[in-house]
C-alpha cells in the first residue's frame, strides 16, 4: 500500500481501488443533459454522485480506507469527524464490514444527515456531535482517537481515501464515448478532486480540471494563493459539505499539481441552482453537490462546444432548509429586500405606504412594528419581494419621495444577522 507522505497518488493505486469497490458501489450513470447542453452551447454530462448508496461519493474513499487498514479496524474500531457525506459513508462501511465505529459530527449538521448515519451504521455505530464546524469535530476526534487507540478515517487527507474517491473519475473515462475536455468538481478538504485530478492527469493530461468553492469557505483557492494551506479566520457555513477552514496539506499538494483553476460561487447563486435543479430536471442535489452546476454561468466562455462533466457530488439536502435555500436565493437574484423603516405614529401612515411606496406586483413578506409611546415615528422591519429586480431603483425614489425614512438592511451583514 502507497505511503501517506508521497505528494501524488498514482493511477495504479486509484484503479486497485476501482476493482475493490466496484462489486460495493454503485456505478453511478454519466448522463446528458439537454437543458444545460443548450444553455451553455456545450455537451454538459452529469456524473450522478446523488446516487450512490449514500447519496454521495464518500462512500468510495471511507470503504476503501477502511478495507486497507481492516484488520487493524476490527481490533481498535474506527474514528471519523464529518459534516454529514464522510459520515455516513464510514457507518454504511462499519454495517458492512461489522466494525464498530465512533462518529463526531459538529452540532450545526442537518438533523436529516445525522438520521441517515443512524440508519447506515445501525448498531456498529455511536454518533457524537461536538462542536460548530467540522474542524471543531476534527479535534474532539483526534482527541478520542488518542484516548482510545482507535483508528482515524479522515474525510479526506489520505492516501486510501483520495484513491478511493478518484475511482469518480475512472467510472467517468469508462462511461464516456467521446473525449472529455472539462471536469468540474466541488472542493471541500479536497479529496474528490485530488483523487479524480490524478486519474485524469495520468490517462486524460489533455482534460482541464476545474474546481469549486463556495465563496464563503474558499480554503483550497487560499491555498493556491498563499503557496501553503492557511486555516480561515471565519468561513459561510451554509454549504456544510464545502465548509472547511483549511485545505488538506496531501490534497493541496495534489491540488497544485493537477488542478488547473479554482472558481468560488456565492452561496445565494448555490441556492438558485438547488431550486433550478429540482424545478427544471427534477434533481436532489445538496448545497456541495450544486457547486459545479452554478459555476458553469462563471465558465460559460471557456466551455462552449467543449465537452464538460460536471459531478453532482451529494443529493443530501434536508427537506426542512428548503424555505431558507428559498430566501437567500431571492437575496441573491435581487427579488428580496428588507428595510428598516421609521413609520409615522398617525393614522394612515401603513395606508399611504402600501399605496404609494410598495409596487402594484410587490408583495410585502415580512413587516414587524414597535410603537414606541411619545415618539413621532416606530421602527418596523420590512421585507418585500420585488416582481422584477429592475423595480428597486423606483422603490428606493418612492421611499424617498414620500417621506418614509429607511435603512437597507441587506447591505449590512451584521444587521441582516440581527434582525432577519
């Protein structure tokens, strides 16, 4: 078995680890789809990562890393720190494999991702949830391991790991019938596109690597620019499957080597693509998962008439994130915003509002008021969706010109956080 301190993983190693895992994966599909195909004026091809077993990827590297260490598995039980994807591909390996395994998830993981590593290590499996961001959980881990002896399958700065995940890009070669001449992968530590980056470089050197982040977590783009992975002062942890603090220094090395351009998308484009995904081609796909998608608008240049596979890497979305996928893709297109407004204490301040300020398509979402006693004026916040993002400017001058003063509170983060 390769060592972990080599700075590449070889092709050799990524298809031993394809021929262990294809009677335990799904050979997932590599579909066309003629939407984007016209959008894009490309042939975009869909690697359907959302269904695998656990809808995921991760179970690729987490059983391969697993089956390479299994006798010392069984002996010591196994470790895992994950927001949720590595998580449940290490509880669906320990069911299988009938090895106990410990796992730390950080309190902020979607319950929905917490239920389904229940189900997939059923009794193999004990969940922890210890802190806000899976480097916090990473820590509680590692701590665990030293006090238990146990094993530690890293999510994803490993040799066995990054093979396994790179058997991606062995079943996308495999299944596609023409050249490929770009593949788009999200980057989260960056096992995904380490692993599929170094299959491709090795048989496909012609194929142009693209990675993505979300531009609220972009760790490996901070990676490339300092030379070096540099922990993040802060990140977005909206898209929980990217979130991480600092690139892996394996991945990194990797990264630099055969990745040759990192994009970052905004998670309120991210939220558009997951609503656009189900909406328009009746997809499930988590907020990592929906990085490729929404980056293709930045590509849209380079990639026409070029064939493109853009993996899907998870479909874990929790149903209950919905309204708020919902809201800040509305924040993103320009159809929501909300305002503090100092309303008139007289009658028919709320009235010549509504008439003369809000817009005959407007709809007024939110709208909380506080009279304040011997005071000309109360606060209230108002939310309104705009029918088409054009009409702000004319809201602003009606604000304006009808004496209503105001304060635009989604310019200003720590006010948004605040109040909405």
């Amino acid at each position: 078995m390769e060592v972990q301190n080599k700075q590449t993983v070889k092709v050799e190693s990524i298809l031993q680890a394809f021929h262990q895992l294809k009677d335990v994966v799904v050979h997932t599909p590599l579909q066309r789809n003629d939407v984007l195909s016209r959008r894009y004026n490309a042939e975009i091809y869909l690697k359907r990562e959302d269904l695998q077993h656990v809808r995921s990827f991760k179970l690729r590297g987490a059983y391969y890393k697993i089956i390479s260490i299994e006798e010392k598995a069984r002996q010591n039980s196994v470790v895992c720190a994950s927001a949720g994807n590595h998580a449940q591909g290490v509880a669906y390996a320990c069911s299988e494999l009938k090895i106990f395994g410990t796992i730390f998830m950080p309190k902020t993981t979607p319950k929905q991702k917490v239920n389904q590593v229940r189900m997939f290590g059923g009794e193999f499996v004990e969940i922890r949830l210890e802190g806000d961001t899976f480097d916090d959980s990473v820590a509680s881990a590692l701590a665990f391991c030293d006090e238990k002896k146990a094993e530690f399958i890293h999510p994803f700065d490993d040799y066995e790991i990054i093979a396994g995940q790179g058997t991606v890009g062995v079943e996308i070669l495999n299944d596609a019938e023409t050249p490929v001449d770009v593949i788009v992968a999200s980057i989260g530590g960056g096992g995904l596109i380490s692993g599929v980056a170094s299959y491709f470089k090795g048989v496909s050197p012609a194929t142009k690597i693209i990675g993505v982040e979300p531009s609220g977590a972009a760790s490996m783009a901070t990676a490339f620019e300092k030379g070096r992975p540099v922990a993040l002062e802060s990140i977005d942890k909206f898209v929980d499957g990217a979130a991480v603090k600092c690139a892996g220094a394996f991945t990194y090395s990797i990264a630099s080597q055969t990745v040759d351009q990192i994009v970052a998308v905004d998670e309120g484009k991210v939220c558009t693509t997951i609503l656009e995904m189900y909406n328009q081609h009746a997809i499930v796909v988590e907020p990592a998962g929906a990085l490729p998608i929404a980056a293709l608008d930045t590509l849209k240049e380079d990639i026409q008439g070029k064939q493109v596979v853009a993996i899907i890497s998870g479909g874990n979305n929790d149903i209950s994130r919905m309204q708020e996928i919902k809201e800040k893709s509305l924040l993103y297109e320009g159809y929501l915003h909300y305002f503090l407004v100092k309303f008139p204490q007289r009658a028919g301040a709320l009235r010549q509002f509504l008439h003369d300020v809000l817009g005959p398509e407007d709809d007024i979402t939110t709208f909380e008021y506080t009279k304040k006693n011997n005071k000309e004026s109360g606060p209230a916040l108002v939310g309104i969706e705009l029918h088409d993002p054009a009409d702000y400017p004319a809201l602003v001058e009606r604000f304006e010109s009808n004496g209503f003063d105001y304060k635009v509170v989604n310019t200003d983060s720590l006010l948004f956080e605040l109040l909405v």
